[in-house]
C-alpha cells in the first residue's frame, strides 16, 4: 500500500520493454520515492488482472498503475501529464508550449499501438513506412527549438515518451537505421540525466 512519502508502482515483469517503463523513468529522474510490484506476463497474468480489478487497483485490469497521495493513477500519459501538474515541472509554461507537449504525445500514442501490433509479427509496412514516418515528423517538432528537449532546454513528460520508443524500437530490431539528429541528441541527453544515467546501468543486462 502506498503512503504519504512512498508511492507504488504497478506493473508487468518485461524488464524495460513496454509504456510502464515511461512511468519508470519519469519516477526516477523526479526523485519521487515508490516501491515497485511487478507480475509476470505468462499464463497467470489473467487471473491476477482480475483479482487486480476486484481489488479496485485497475478498472481495466491493466498495467501501469501508480497508487500515488491516496489516489490510484492509471494509463501511462495521464499518470505523467498528472505528475507534471502536481510537481509543476516537466510540462509546457505557455498554452504554446503545452500544446507541443501533447501533440508529440499523442504522436508517440499512436505510434505504441502500432508497436504492439507488430510485436509478435513485425511487418515490412510496420519496418518500412510506420517507423521512419514516425521518427520523421518526431524530428520536425524537435527542430522546432535548439533541443536537446522538445522544449529547448526544459524537459518535460513527453521527452521520455519518445526517448522509450527509440529504446524499444531498437530493442525490438525495428529502429531505422538512422535517426534525425535532433533524436539523436534527445537520446543522449536523457542518458545523461543523472537519475536515468544510475538506472541504465543498474539495468544495462534487461
């Protein structure tokens, strides 16, 4: 159970596969302190989903969940955009800016569908005209500002959205073979960030 000062953090043993993974990061790099419970996605998930739902941990019986200041936080971008606003940081300042945000999360939303549906059977379109369209039109709004952010120098929740679909399109052999370069330095700097920098390489071998 969560508490006042230690939140907890739902979701599927996959390692760092995955929209949970988002949370993670967001989690880490904050400093906001959370406990983890982590189920395994095998032929036990189903009834433990159910008994999640019973339990009134998920109305959906899926996962991420972020039990969180006595509140129960479900679906990956709204548990961010719900962070940003609490710790009135990680989001845009200005209507303008906040508006960017969510246009490249919605992006990013609609390119994780297409990801799952091509886990177990990556396809040629998936390969050859999802991926690079996505990572095209990502580079168009990141060459809006200097970078390395979206927003310049400010990162915010959507910045690792996208930083998680270049690492689990990479994961999955379906990253292009080169990225635009303003990609590129998002990449890097999230990297560098030195609470995401210490769980890289407490994680390197998932």
């Amino acid at each position: 159970m969560a508490t006042k000062n230690m939140a907890v953090y739902h979701y599927l043993d996959i390692g760092r596969l995955g929209r949970g993974e988002v949370v993670k990061l967001f989690l880490k790099d904050s400093g906001i302190k959370f406990k983890e419970v982590r189920y395994a996605y095998d032929e036990t998930w189903p009834k433990i989903s159910k008994i999640l739902q019973e339990q009134g941990v998920t109305r959906t019986g899926k996962v991420p969940v972020l039990e969180y200041q006595g509140l129960i936080l479900t679906q990956h971008i709204p548990i961010l955009r719900y962070l940003a606003r609490d710790l009135g940081s990680y989001d845009g300042e200005t209507n303008q800016e906040k508006y960017a945000v969510d246009v490249v999360s919605d992006i990013y939303i609609d390119w994780r569908s297409k990801w799952v549906a091509n886990l177990s059977n990556k396809t040629d379109q998936y390969k050859d005209e999802v991926v690079p369209t996505y990572y095209s039109l990502l580079g168009q709004y990141y060459s809006d500002n200097d970078g390395p952010y979206l927003l310049g120098d400010k990162v915010t929740y959507a910045d690792f959205a996208v930083y998680q679909s270049i690492d689990n399109d990479e994961r999955t052999g379906t990253l292009p073979s080169s990225l635009p370069q303003p990609l590129l330095k998002l990449r890097e700097a999230i990297e560098k960030r030195p609470n995401i920098a210490e769980y890289i390489r407490e994680t390197r071998k998932d």
